[in-house]
C-alpha cells in the first residue's frame, strides 16, 4: 500500500495553512513567507531522505538557511520595521551555505547550526526585552506575540540539534535512526514554526508609516500627551477598533511610538496594551450593565478572543465576566 513520509504530510499541512493565510488576507506579510519556506524545506527533506532524489540532498542545507533569516526579518516588521534593501546582508548566510557545498561539504554540519543559533538567540533576545507592544501587531494580544516569537526562538536554536542528535545516534550504532530523527525532530520544528505563524497574536497588519523621532527640546511633557490621548480615546473610541496597533495609536497623535509608550508606561504604570484594554474592559461592563451577554460584551468592545476578554477582565475587575455580570 502506498504511504506518505512523515516530512511530505507536514509539507501538506504547512501548504493548508498558507491557504488559510491566503484567504485571510495575510499572505503578503512576512510571516506568510516563513510558512512557505517552511513548507518548502519539508518537502525537499522528503524527496532527500526517503525518495532519494540527488538534487534535493543537494538543495536541502541551502533551503534550510533561508529560514532563520526569513523568521528575523519577520520579528523585524512586527517591531518597527519592515524588510529594506538594507537586510540584503541576511542573504550571505544561503550564500555561505553554497560556498561550503562546493568547496567543503564536511563544513556544513557546523555552518547550519550556527546560522540556526544565531538567529534564534537574537530572536530570544530582543523578544525578552520587548517590555510593550509590537508595533505592527494588534494590541489586544499583549505580551502574547512576545511569548510566541520566543517559542519561535528556542524552536531555530533546538532544529540545531538535529546534527548532534544523528553524530550521537552514529556514535552509539544507531545509524538507522537517521531517517527518524530528521523526519521528527527537523519537521517537527517546522510544523511548530509554521504553526505559529497563524496565531493571532502574531498577526501583522499593513504597516503604518513610523513618525520621525522628535527634538528631545520640543518632546511634550507626559502629562500633555496623556491629556491628548485621553481626549482621543473618549472622542473616537480607538479601543473600540480590534486592529489597534501602538503604530495607528501612536501616528493619530503624531507622536513616535516610543515616546508615546514611554508617557503611560511612566503615568499610569501600565504598557499600552493593558492601557488600551483597561478602556476595553470597562466598555465591556457597560455593555453587561446594559443587559447584553458575555459574548455580545466582548465583542462590542475591542476584543476578538475568549481567552484574552476573560484575562483581560480578571486583571481589571478581579472577577471573571460572568461572575461579575450577576454581582452588577
């Protein structure tokens, strides 16, 4: 009976969830070509390890160095920024790669690896030191698109391993194991990788234009940006729009998206997300006050997902929603 390696049915799935992205719009942004490279690199691991195909043991370390730097450019644009031509440097890593496949193959088990390493790192590291919202990515999500891009990380830093796993299993006479351990330990990655590229809390909207960053001499006080904001938020409602980014929040009021992060972090104690949903929150209890139920209050104010409205709502009120509906 015919049957499909384990590396082409992940290929089948990543390809079924850039559909998904396709039809949802998001095929343009850069995680979208981060699921498709991912799709890509399974595909030529199956033609490589159990259909034979020469080319693709040639073509499968080269495609692979693509991934790293294709998953940095995409933590870039949820930043501040998105792809320039400047980010051509991210292109030697691939050429290195055919460089050493010509001239030194052997060197290859150590080039990968580290391209792997690096990439991931940086990725963990200026996840962590992310203390607010990404710029591009919707508000309500909160520190969660921080959490994923670091399992984004430890994924690029653990598919490194791959090589150590099959020079181990060699060493203790377990060659066979080979097959088995790129086809789950390589592709298992992938699929998280590609995976997590359809979370919500890592969707990019269309970049907004950054605002230049003002004169130190001419920068308003704290309190008169949080009297403009204030004054914003109780005229337009912005919390209202489920697609908020600190990047939209921060051009309406003609201010850099640092400088507008800095005033409520420094007056309210709060990032901006938690700002922003504070606002939602209570929107929220007028609606409940009002009579409308649990689901109707959540999205009538901002908020597009259970798990974010009950958290969100927990933090504010110290009650869950429904708990908090029959005290009111």
């Amino acid at each position: 009976m015919p049957s499909l390696p384990i590396p082409l049915i992940a290929a089948l799935v990543l390809a079924f969830l850039f559909l998904r992205m396709v039809v949802t719009g998001q095929a343009h942004t850069p995680l979208a070509w981060v699921l498709v490279l991912c799709a890509i690199q399974a595909t030529v691991i199956s033609l490589a390890q159990h259909y034979g195909v020469p080319v693709a043991r040639m073509v499968q370390p080269v495609t692979a160095t693509l991934i790293p730097p294709a998953a940095w450019l995409a933590f870039q644009a949820a930043c501040d920024r998105y792809p320039s031509r400047r980010d051509v440097i991210h292109a030697l890593g691939p050429l290195v790669a055919v460089s050493v496949l010509i001239l030194l193959p052997a060197a290859l088990d150590v080039v990968i690896p580290l391209l792997f390493v690096g990439y991931g790192a940086a990725i963990l590291w200026h996840a962590r030191r992310q203390q607010d919202a990404f710029l591009n990515t919707t508000l309500e999500a909160g520190r969660t698109a921080g959490r994923l891009w670091q399992i984004i990380g430890i994924a690029l830093v653990a598919s490194a391993f791959t090589d150590v796993l099959i020079v181990a299993a060699q060493v203790a006479g377990a060659g066979h194991l080979k097959p088995w351990i790129i086809s789950l330990y390589s592709v298992g990655n992938l699929l998280l990788i590609g995976g997590l590229s359809l979370s919500r809390g890592l969707a990019m909207l269309d970049p907004v234009p950054a605002m230049p960053e003002s004169d130190p001499a001419q920068e308003a006080s704290n309190a008169e940006i949080m009297t403009r904001l204030e004054a914003l938020m109780d005229k337009d409602r912005l919390y209202l729009d489920p697609d908020l980014t600190l990047g939209r929040l921060a051009r309406r009021l003609g201010l850099p998206a640092k400088q507008l992060s800095a005033a409520i972090n420094q007056s309210t104690g709060e990032n901006v997300s938690r700002y922003v949903n504070k606002a939602r929150v209570a929107e929220a209890q007028r609606a409940l006050k009002a009579g409308r139920s649990v689901t109707q209050s959540m999205f009538s104010s901002g908020f597009q997902t259970k798990s974010n409205f009950n958290r969100e709502f927990l933090r504010v009120t110290g009650q869950a929603p429904s708990a908090w509906s029959k005290g009111a």
